[in-house]
C-alpha cells in the first residue's frame, strides 16, 4: 500500500479511536452518501444523530464529559453556528469553572463553492472563545500529529479541515531564507496554493519565506520564524476565514507585536461567500495571494 | 390537565409510607428550606453579592429523589441548591460558593447556577446558564457511559429548541435517562399558558416514554419516580410553587399553596408530630451555625487562610 492521503489517515485514525479506544463518533448523514469524503470508517462506536442541531453537539459534549472521546463530525462548518451553544458554552468552560472536562474532537470540515451556507471556514470565530485547541491540519502527518495531542490532553479540540486537502498525500515544510522579501503564514486551504504562488513571485524577483500554521490557537511561533520575520521586514498571513475579526487578521497582530514587523492579513472579502462566479468569495488561491504580495510590496 | 396542589395525588398516600421514609423526606426538605433561609438572610444583609436562584417551595420533589434514585448522575437546571443539597452535598460548600470563595463546589468560580459536585459517590452537573442546555447533555453522558441519569429543567426550560429532541434520542436508544421538568407554571413571570397551547407530558408520551403529570406532594413523586425507574427512558411533569423570584431573594406573594406546611401537616397527621418537630429544630439549629455572623463577617484574608 502506498503513502495514504489525509482522507484515508482521517479515517484509519477515527477507525483506531473506535475500535481501540473506546471512542465514539457523532455526526448527521456519517454512514451514507460516501462516509463524509471516504473519511468515516465502517465500524463500531459511530452513533447517526438526527437532524438536531445544537441537541447533537450537546449530546456529544456529555458523552465526552463521561470519557469517551467522541468525534463529532460537522460535515459543513456553517453547521456550527447552531451547534456552537454547547461546545462554547459547556464544553469550552467545563474546565475552567469546575476543573472538570469535556474533550470533544470537532471535525468541523470546510468546502468550497456550494454557496452560502456550506462554504464558510469558522475557525476564526471559535477563537473567540476561551477554552478550545484549534488548529487546521491539511497533511496526514499534521492529522496524526493532532490526534496524538488530543488524546494526552482534557480539552476540547476544534479541528479545522477542509475537503479541498483530502487527497494531499504530502507534507508542508517551512521555507525560511536569508534574502526573503517577505514571510507568508498560511493557514488551511490557502497552504495548498503557497508553493505555486511562492514559485510565481520568485520568477518575477520576490523571494518569500513561507510558513505553515498547523495550530491556530494557542499560537506560538518560534524564534527562527521571528528572526525569518523581521530579517525579510514584511508580513502577511493568510486564512480561508473571513478576514474581519477572523483568524488572519488576529494571528498578524499577534506577530507583529512578537517582531516589531507591520502584518498585513488576507482573508475573506466582507461578503457572502455566493454560489457562482465570481461573487464566490473563494478563499485566496495562487492569483490573490501573488496580488496581495506585490500591493504590499508596491510592485505593479 | 389543571394545575392543583392535588393533582394525581392519591387520598391517603403518605399512610402507605413507613415512618422512617416519611421523616427521611421531612429531613430533606428541611435541610433546603433552612439553608436558604441563612442564604436570604446573608444577602438581604449584604453578606452575598452574587445572584441566587432559590429551591424553596419546591424542595419536597428533590428530597423524594434522594431517597431513590441518588446514585443516579444529575444534569440539574439553574435553580438546584435543593438537588445539591438533599442528594449529600456539603452545605458548607453550596454557601461558598453562592459567597464567591476559593472552598466553593466550584471554586466559587460558577455560582448558584452552575452547581457540580463531584464526590463521594455523587456526580451532580449543572447547567451553565443556558436553561435546559444540562438535557442533551445528560442524554450524551447516558449515551456515553449508559448509566442512571436524571435530567432536570422547568417549564420554561421545556420550550428550548434541544428539549425535544434530547426526549426522542433518548427513546431511540433507549437511554436510561429519567426526564423532569419541575414546573412551576411561570418563564420569569410569564405564565405558561402564554407561551405556549402544548403540554411536556404529551410531547414525551409522542416519542414513547412513559410520562406523569403529578403535584409536588413527596409521597407521590417518591411513587411514581420508584415506578418509572424500572421504564426509563420516561418523563414526570411536577406541578411546583417558587418560593422566591426567578432569581434573588424577591416575593411575588402568596405561594398557590405551601407544600412545606402541608407536608408538616400531613405529618402530624400521621402522628409524627413530635418526631418532625425535633428533626426541623436540629436541622434549623445546624444550618444557622452553618450561616453564623462569626463565619460570614470574617475578614476576607482570614476565611481564606482557614481554607
């Protein structure tokens, strides 16, 4: 068998959690129409909820509070405007007010271009809120990496996917150089885009240092990223969120305080995400994020 | 069906009981109403600065669950110093925690609505606020871990869009959750005739589960719960009278009726005047040490020293 791809790594790793340990897997629609993208596999321990949003998301914060772990699995984020309630408002806050847990891994997934309430990336909004590890894994290793974590740990994960990574197979590695123009942080989809993007500039004499944020919050950053920062002089981060009050714009003040380097933000336009072209307020992809480097850089 | 003091109470219930078990219920029921009392007292002196939510005049429902069903896990509504209470929790821990304090239930960090309690065998979850948000709740830990579980909320907490919901999930996996919704008729102040043409104990009867709608009278609900926990998942509507306001220490007036007396009375005719009479006087008498002046108007930095 050759290297698996993020959809089959989701779903071998939901496959251990159930079978292995004692977990459970909450979701509408989980066991039909192509098992969520060939990402749930067929096995025990996965529980179809009924339409209930927001009874759903609470059923799986108090199974989570008895220890079992479960994956609730939001097959568009936009779901989780309803079903936020008891995650922020319980699972989230469990720990803090009562030193008692809720460790509930969301599998809240994203998709593109199926109009305004199937295509929106939230993870920004959950940020918000005091007591959620949230990160955005687009690799399998990233997707093991996550899951390891979660399992040693008591709170509550939002797990930010997006459909766009399912059939990616490889690994993202940091480019951080001497002579870079500009460091780019990217975080879920536009991360598929930064290699292509990155190349373009290069052939036009911008040279990028190209940073990969798996985790969102708490977002730490380390030294040699700072340094790569303030040696290239310019920032951008980028994010398939809405860009106002979103994670892009909340992560580049988070760095420039960090380097004393001005962070600009790219992310959604402050519009309905539509259903057709061009009024589909697409996350950035190779064209926007190129744009964007060289309105920062003044290039024409 | 009308909304009675009486309703679904069978003449002469109380006389089916022993002795023993109707006393254990007075005790209980004293234990809420002396200790809320010392809560009204310290915060109509300025001794509690936080927002409460009183049990009393409903306490008769919680102390007939104490004595059946408090191995049960609790998801308990926003008004829940009477489950606390009666199911064992430490007083002494409630009254810090309504004060804000570090030896609180939760650290004093959650207060009168967010009750838990965690130990010797008990495991009360509260709710956070959200009224009825503690039923799916309650409906996933019986998933999770298919144990006993009660699940509390009021009339107004009923109309919740997750209510439903959590009744028929329950059914369709037929979970061993016991539903009760203490209904004291009114959402702040609005009546529930406003608010809504239905009642709970048909909408749990259309997903299956077995259902009452009774008056608070102990006996009966001691009955009836001892009856449904052999057919859970199932559904008990008590017809409650608030004591106080939705929150704070406020009277609207005179109580529809004073289940509090009337069990007093009820146990006096069954000739266990005396008996009752000693156990309230030893229950009055331990709650106010439990809300001395010397306790409450210590120095701050000194209570937190003792802790």
């Amino acid at each position: 068998m050759g290297k698996r791809n993020l959809a089959e790594t989701i779903r071998e790793t939901t496959r251990r959690h159930l079978e292995e340990e004692n977990g459970l897997l909450l979701g509408q629609s989980v066991s039909a129409v192509g098992w969520v993208n060939g990402t749930v596999p067929d096995t025990r321990g996965i529980v179809e909820l009924p339409m209930t949003d927001v009874a759903g998301a609470g059923f799986a914060v108090g199974a989570a509070m008895v220890g079992r772990r479960p994956f609730f699995v939001i097959r568009f984020q936009d779901f989780l405007v309803l079903n936020g309630s008891p995650l922020i408002n319980y699972a989230a806050k469990v720990k803090e007010l009562h030193g008692q847990s809720a460790p509930v891994f969301i599998r809240a997934i994203a998709a593109e271009g199926i109009g305004p309430v199937h295509s929106t990336v939230l993870h920004g909004m959950f940020m918000h809120f005091p007591g959620f590890k949230i990160c955005a894994p687009m690799s399998p290793g990233e997707y093991e990496k996550i899951y390891t974590s979660f399992m040693k740990d008591d709170d509550p994960y939002y797990v930010s996917e997006h459909r766009f990574a399912y059939q990616n197979k490889e690994e993202f590695e940091d480019i951080i150089r001497d002579d870079a123009d500009i460091t780019i942080f990217l975080a879920s989809s536009p991360r598929l885009f930064a290699a292509e993007a990155s190349k373009t500039l290069e052939k036009e004499g911008t040279k990028c240092n190209i940073i990969h944020l798996l985790w969102l919050k708490p977002f730490t950053c380390s030294e040699a990223v700072i340094r790569g920062l303030k040696k290239s002089g310019k920032g951008l981060v980028i994010d398939a969120g809405h860009e106002i009050c979103g994670a892009s714009r909340s992560i580049a003040y988070e760095l420039g305080m960090a380097s004393g380097v001005m962070v600009h933000a790219l992310g959604l336009k402050d519009h309905t995400k539509c259903l057709c072209p061009p009024l589909q307020n697409k996350a950035p992809e190779v064209d926007e994020i190129v744009a964007k480097v060289r309105n920062i850089l003044k290039l024409k | 069906m009308q909304r009675s003091c009486d309703l679904n109470v069978e003449k002469g219930i109380a006389e089916s009981f022993s002795p023993e078990t109707s006393l254990a219920l007075w005790q209980k029921m004293c234990e809420v109403r002396y200790f809320e009392q010392g809560a009204v007292d310290a915060i109509k002196a300025g001794e509690i600065n936080y927002q409460v939510y009183l049990s009393s005049g409903q306490e008769a429902a919680a102390a007939s669950f104490s004595l059946c069903i408090n191995k049960y896990q609790v998801f308990a509504q926003h008004r829940a110093h009477d489950i606390f209470l009666t199911f064992g929790a430490p007083p002494e821990m409630l009254r810090d925690e309504l004060r804000g304090l570090p030896s609180g239930c939760s650290r004093g960090r959650a207060g009168s609505n967010c009750l838990q309690y965690h130990e010797n065998g008990m495991h009360m979850y509260g709710h956070h606020g959200l009224i009825a948000e503690n039923v799916p709740l309650g409906v996933g830990a019986a998933l999770g871990n298919n144990k006993q579980t009660l699940c509390i909320f009021g009339d107004g907490s009923a109309e919740e869009d997750y209510v439903s919901p959590s009744l028929g999930f329950a059914a369709t996996h037929k979970l061993p959750v016991l539903f009760v919704c203490m209904d004291n008729n009114y959402s702040i102040l609005t009546k529930t005739e406003v608010r809504r043409s239905w009642n709970m104990n048909e909408v749990a009867k259309s997903y299956g589960l077995p259902a009452v709608d009774i008056a608070d009278d102990p006996w009966t609900v001691l009955k009836h719960t001892r009856e449904l926990s052999t057919q859970l998942p199932a559904f008990i509507n008590i017809r409650v009278c608030r004591g106080y306001w939705h929150a704070g220490v406020g009277i609207d007036g005179t109580l529809e009726w004073d289940r509090f007396n009337m069990v007093k009375h009820e146990l006096n005719e069954l000739g266990l005047a005396d008996k009752a009479a000693k156990i309230e006087t030893s229950v009055c008498k331990k709650m106010e040490q439990i809300w001395a002046k010397e306790i409450l108007l210590k120095p701050l930095e000194k209570q937190l020293e003792d802790i």
